[in-house]
C-alpha cells in the first residue's frame, strides 16, 4: 500500500529573524552578562514536524507559499497530497486573510487539517467570539467594543467595567499590539492607550476588557466528535516592579512570545501540567475548554487560553486559538506529551484526521478540474516573490 502523501503548507516572506541572530554575540542590553537565548527557526520547526510525520509512514513534502497563492497551486498540481497539513497562519498584511487558505483548498476538493474557515474568522475577531462565549453561558470577562464605526473612537462615559482593564487589538492574535502598556488603571490613561492602539492598528478596532488578575492555564483540545482535552499548561510569570515601583502586569506581550532579546521573554516559565491545581477545577476548566472549542467550530486540533480570577477561583476564557503552534516543545505539544502522547503520534493523529475525512467523502486523489484548469490558465508567476521580497512580516503563532 503507498504511504499516504502529506504537502505541508506554510508561509514565511522576509528572512527568519531568529536565523539573523545565529552566530551574533548578542549581549543582552539589560544583562550582559547573558546571551540571547538560540530559538529555532521557522524552517528548523517544520522539517521537524516533517521528519516526525515520515516517522509515522507518511511520505512529506513541504512547500513555503511566500504569500503568492499561485504556489498553493503549483504544488498541489505538483505533489497530488492525499492531505494537506495546512500550517499557513498569515497571508499578506491583512489578518483575515488566514481563512481564505482553507477555504481555498475546499473549493478545490483538497482534504487539510485543522479549522475551517469560517472557525478562523470567529476566532480571529475578539469581541465577536467573546459574545458567541456569553451566548452559551461560557465565562469570559466584560468587555467594551471602540472603534468599531466611525465617530466612536473614545470609551463610552456610561461603561461599567473595573479598572484595571486591558487593551487589545480586536482582530489580531499572537499577542501582536500587547505590551506592558496594555493593562492600565484609570480613565486617562485608558483613553491614552485607546488612541495609540487604533493610531497603530488603523483597519481594526480595539477591544477593552477588564484584567483578571490569576494564574493563566491553558487547555489543549484534540480531536473531534467531541474532541479531547489534554492535561492542562500554566504560564508562570515571576514578580516584577516598574520604574515607578510598582508590580508589572503578568501578562503575554508580544515581545514574550516573539523576542529573544527582550527582558519581558525571560519573565516568565511554563509547566505543564499545571501544578497544585484542585482536580475539580481541572475539570471545570477542561469542560469549559471543550465548550468553546465546539462553539467556536474549532476542529481536529485548538488551545484554550484561560485566567482563574484569584479573588474568586473563576476561570474565564482569554481566547480559543485555532491551529496553535505544533512545534516540539510548544504549549500545545507539552500538554500532548502529558497524555502520554510523543511529538509523532501527536502530528500523525492530526493528519490522520484528514484522511479520514478524505476517505469518508471519497475525495479524488487532490486532482481537480477546476485546479487542472487554472494551472493550464496560469504558468508561474516568477513575480510573485518579487512582489513581496520587501514585505516585513515574521512567521509563526503562538
């Protein structure tokens, strides 16, 4: 029997910034005593995730689409995957692109992993999915809407939420627009971080929610029908001041997740599981995780992110992140390891998903028509990687 062939998808356009850093002396300004930690490049990620998968008896290819959806094309004439592992987290600089990649590969009859389109759109758009939350009874913390339509740029006098509060852009994820600036604590100093937020992210409005201040745990799902929660993730964040001498928000900024050199990613750890967490709450937490996976239409694989309030034991629902990052070590693949899963059956469970579904709609072996028809249309276009050579756009999510 032929071993199932996969074609990896993904998207990166400028060089990795990480691969930029190799070799570097790179003394941190705030430490020099320290070196940059070394994190993997994009490529180093996914040749292991190709590597795991050839493991399991897949026959893998990867593609790097470089935002050109012609290459889509070309490899899936070329290649002809029984599935596509579809890992492209952005297209071009607009966020809501990300859904038009699967939505794509279903017009064209090509079984893929992971959320559908319509999933990533709901999970893309904060406020819309903190209403679908509220609407099935599901805890997440009040909120306030600005920007949304013209002339309403400033917090309405008449809100009720608590201070402190936190800001955020409304559609974007991987904690892009989060810094330390984004909990404040009074009217003036949330009407200041209301205008920066929409002065930088101008295509979108913000999202203005009250802070729970607690632990932040995050829960895996995987599967389907109804989908499995996994033993739970805490991010540990250590106690810091300001200049002022006050205690900095614990929080996930952008510069946590995303840059070696900054003091903020050196501020906090992980476990997983979570420790001295009461099994009863561990079970309210994963049920209310499987809940939200189902109501936002999540599918084959997710995280949900959470905060238990300290002053009630109440956790609330930060977001559901479709397609999480599935590199070793990543949060998602250490709550799959606590199950007794290895980085390899973990990725061969997601991709055998998709095979399945192929197989259940009697899907052709991804040669379509329409697909055979608009590559005939359309040679290669050797200028798509010069239209976006300049582009400066990183990979990756968190």
């Amino acid at each position: 029997m032929a071993r199932p062939r996969i074609l990896i998808l993904w998207n990166q356009v400028e060089e990795d910034v990480y691969a930029k850093m190799r070799g570097d002396d790179r003394r941190l300004e705030w430490n020099p005593e320290q070196l940059a930690s070394e994190v993997e490049t994009v490529a180093e990620e996914l040749d292991m995730i190709a590597d795991g998968l050839r493991s399991q008896g897949k026959d893998v290819v990867q593609v790097n689409i470089r935002d050109d959806v012609h290459a889509i094309l070309r490899a899936l004439e070329q290649h002809r995957p029984d599935a596509v592992m579809n890992l492209v987290d952005f297209y071009g600089d607009d966020p809501a692109a990300e859904a038009h990649i699967p939505a794509l590969l279903e017009l064209l009859g090509v079984p893929y992993t992971g959320a559908r389109p319509a999933a990533l759109a709901r999970c893309q758009n904060k406020h819309r999915a903190k209403a679908l939350f509220a609407q099935d009874g599901l805890p997440t913390s009040p909120y306030v809407v600005v920007g949304a339509r013209p002339g309403e740029e400033r917090m309405p006098a008449d809100h009720d939420l608590r201070f402190p509060v936190i800001v955020k852009p409304a559609l974007e994820d991987a904690s892009v627009g989060i810094d330390l600036g984004a909990v404040v604590r009074d009217p003036a100093a949330l009407d200041r971080r209301i205008a920066a937020t929409l002065a930088r992210h101008p295509r979108m409005p913000v999202i203005v929610e009250e802070y729970i201040d607690g632990r932040e745990l995050h829960c895996a799902i995987l599967g389907n029908d109804p989908g499995e929660p996994l033993p739970l993730f805490e991010m540990e964040f250590f106690d810091r001041e300001g200049p002022d001498g006050k205690s900095l928000p614990k929080i996930i900024t952008f510069h946590a997740k995303w840059d070696p050199t900054s003091r903020d990613f050196y501020a906090m750890d992980s476990r997983c599981p979570a420790k001295d967490v009461a099994p009863e709450l561990v079970a309210k937490i994963q049920d209310i995780a499987l809940r939200a996976y189902q109501v936002m239409g999540a599918r084959d694989y997710a995280r949900v992110d959470l905060r238990v309030d300290n002053a009630t034991g109440q956790p609330y629902i930060l977001e559901v992140n479709p397609n999480p990052d599935l590199g070793d070590g990543g949060a998602f693949m250490q709550c799959a390891a606590a199950s007794g899963r290895t980085f390899a059956s973990t990725l061969d469970e997601i991709v055998e998903m998709a095979l399945a579904r192929a197989a259940s709609a009697k899907v052709r072996h991804a040669r379509d028509p329409m697909l055979d028809d608009y590559v005939a249309r359309h040679p290669a276009d050797e200028r798509g990687a010069d239209r976006v050579a300049d582009k400066r756009r990183g990979a990756g999510k968190g």
